[in-house]
C-alpha cells in the first residue's frame, strides 16, 4: 500500500516543474547527481541515479529521473516482456522524489558538479528539451541505456572534449555477469533467475565506460573525472554530500528455501529414483516425462527471450544445452511404456549437449547458475540410465 502513495505522490509531482518558464539558472545554480543505495526489491538492488537542478534565486529545486516509464502504455506487458518498453525522463520536485527514497531507507548521495554557468545553463536547457512529450522516451536497456548511462552520456554530450572519464575507479576486474551478482545476494531466486535468462554476452569484461550502467559506478567514476578549464584540469566534482544515511538491515533467508536446497532436493529425489530403477531393473516412464516438460518448457521460455524480444542480453544464451526446447514436445512419447526406439539416439544427444555445457563453462564462454549443478549432475546420471536401459529392454517394459 505504501508502494502505491509513493507513486501517487511522485506522479503528483511529475509535471508541476514543466509548468515553470524558467529559461536560465542564476550564478548561485548548483547541479548534482543524484545516487541512491540499493532498496529490498529485486528490481531496487542495483540503486539510482538522476540529476538535481537546484536554483534558489528563481525557486528551483528538481529531479530529472530517467528511470520511470508509463503503466498506461498500451500493451504494458507484452512491450516489457518483449524488450521494446520505453522508460522516460521525468522531472519532479527533489523533496518528493527524496523523500520516497528516505521511506524506503536507502542512502541517498549527492555530488555537485564542477560547472561554469554556461555549462549550467546548457545542461539545463538540454534537460529541459529533453522533458518534453515528444522527447522523454527512450528505449531501456539494463546494460546499455539506463537511467545510470543516461547521467554518464548526457554529461558528455553536453561537455564534450572537456569532460574526461577514466578508470582509475575500476581496482578489479569484472565481467558484466560479475557485477550484476555482486549487486544480488547468492543463493537466491532472483540471482538463479538472472544467471538463467541472462546470455553468454554477459561474460565478457566490462571496461570502465561500461560499468557505469550500475549507479554506484557512476558515483565512482564521476568521483575521479575531471573537466578542463581553460588550461587546466579541475575535478568533475567540487562537493559530495551525503544527504541520507540509512539504517543497515540484515537480509533474512531461509535456506530451506533457497535455490541451492530446492534444486538440490530434486536432484537427490531423481538420483534415488533412479537407483530404485536400477535395482528392480525398470524405468519411471513419469519421471522422465516430467523431467521432458520441465526442461523443454524452461528452454522454450529462453528461446523466446533469445529470437522474440528485443532484449539484448537474453542472446547465446547456453542454458539451452540442458533445458532443450525439443523436450517439452517429447515428454508424452518417453512416458509411455514402450516408447520408440529412437527415443535412445535422442537420450545419446543430450548427453552431447550436456558436455557441450561443461565445456563452455569450462572455458568461461558463458558461467552457469551454481544453485543448478546438483540438477545437472542428476540429470546427466539419469540420461545415462534411461539411454542404458531403452538400448538393453529395447524400450520395453512390463511396468
């Protein structure tokens, strides 16, 4: 319920700013950025970024955020699951936009930048043009076009040459698929959920440019860029303000729960199961047809992320190796007692793909979910047994 007053405030606010002529900021202008410290919420971990305007002499006090987009776009869902939803640039008051942030007890900095007046007014002129209806949209990318790229590439639009990122905030480094889990605690679903959807061009190394598509990275590389002034080179960054502190609250987790447990529970179940096979000599025909429609289901999910969306990141995704989509259409076949004998060519064929997948974790071209190794070991034993079996009974079974 509060999630909803929040948002009934900030839409409140949205568009008071737009109705204000002001043209041009005083000397006395200041204008920030905005980060924000992780919230509980999955979609909350990875932080904020915006920009503040801040111009008493003409009673200016706002939050340009390039992390809001509309629910009232027609086909709300399909456009968000198919990677064409647009995010805009809103602008609202900072004390509201500030104050959503302090009741969702996350940190809030702020840095003042190293700006001349015309840069000021040049950098509010470009925000303000870019608030307009027709201007605000813009197609999301979490990797590549973000609210956090968004403070990053707007400043170097409007600096041009002057303005000087380098990379002496990167002290390690990390791959795209790193950083994103060092935002998202482990052993989580939403961890799982990532390392699962998320492709192989995710594990390459981020250059520094790069990391700026998490806001905590922004903060850091704002931090150490300069900006030149005449012929001198001057600090991007002239002030840094913690505006808000959070109260640190230690995340609980079950681990009854947790992905490890659950997957790994199932593992054991289908090992046992198939022990008990391999002792009285048959085959749990429903095992393997459940094990049929949950892989395939799983992979024809990501193949649509990979061939159907937009997304950039959901492609070459080898998650396909173990969760073929071809299964899902094979699971009533291999639950019948006598299924065909070619069923065994396809068991051989997806022991293929499996150490097709261990090779390409191996040799780091994409890393995998740990939570699924138990999953994988038992599926792996248990295409080995049904392959084994199907070739010696011929498929047939008094069972």
């Amino acid at each position: 319920m509060k999630h909803i007053t929040y948002l009934f405030l900030f839409l409140f606010f949205l568009n008071l700013p737009s109705e204000a002529q002001v043209t041009t900021l005083s000397e006395a202008a200041e204008i920030s950025i905005i980060t924000v410290g992780p919230g509980k919420n999955l979609y909350d971990k990875f932080g904020h970024s915006a920009f503040r305007v801040k111009d008493e002499a003409n009673g200016i006090d706002w939050a340009y955020n390039y992390g809001t987009y509309d629910f009232n776009t027609p086909n709300f869902y399909t456009k968000f699951a198919q990677g064409k939803l647009n995010y805009n640039l809103s602008v609202a008051y900072f004390e509201a936009f500030y104050q959503n942030y302090i009741q969702e007890n996350r940190w809030v900095k702020e840095q003042v930048l190293n700006l001349s007046s015309t840069e000021k007014n040049e950098l509010f002129q470009y925000l303000q043009n870019n608030a307009k209806p027709e201007n605000r949209g813009y197609l999301y990318d979490f990797f590549f076009d973000n609210c956090a790229t968004r403070i990053r590439d707007v400043l170097k639009a409007v600096l041009g040459e002057e303005l000087q990122y380098n990379d002496r905030f990167v002290t390690e480094q990390y791959t795209f698929r790193e950083l994103i889990q060092k935002n998202v605690k482990a052993n989580t679903w939403g961890s799982l959920g990532m390392d699962v959807a998320i492709g192989a061009v995710v594990d390459r190394p981020a250059s520094a440019w790069e990391y700026q598509f998490l806001p905590q990275y922004v903060f850091e590389a704002a931090a150490v860029a300069t900006v030149t002034k005449g012929n001198t080179k001057e600090p991007l960054v002239i002030t840094t303000n913690s505006l808000f502190e959070n109260t640190p609250q230690e995340e609980t987790s079950n681990f009854f729960m947790s992905p490890l447990f659950v997957i790994g529970l199932l593992g054991l179940i289908i090992l046992f199961v198939t022990y008990q096979d391999f002792r009285k000599r048959k085959r749990s025909r429903y095992l393997d047809g459940i094990i049929f429609f949950s892989t395939g289901f799983i992979g024809f999910l990501l193949l649509l992320l990979w061939i159907a969306t937009d997304h950039s990141t959901t492609v070459n995704n080898y998650n396909l190796l173990w969760a073929f989509p071809l299964s899902l259409f094979l699971c009533v076949a291999i639950s019948k007692k006598q299924p065909k004998k070619w069923l065994s060519k396809y068991y051989a064929f997806l022991l293929i793909l499996f150490a097709l997948l261990c090779l390409h974790s191996i040799s780091g071209v994409q890393t995998f979910a740990i939570g699924f190794i138990p999953l994988f070991v038992a599926l792996a034993i248990r295409y080995i047994y049904v392959l084994l079996f199907l070739k010696k009974t011929d498929g047939k079974q008094k069972f």
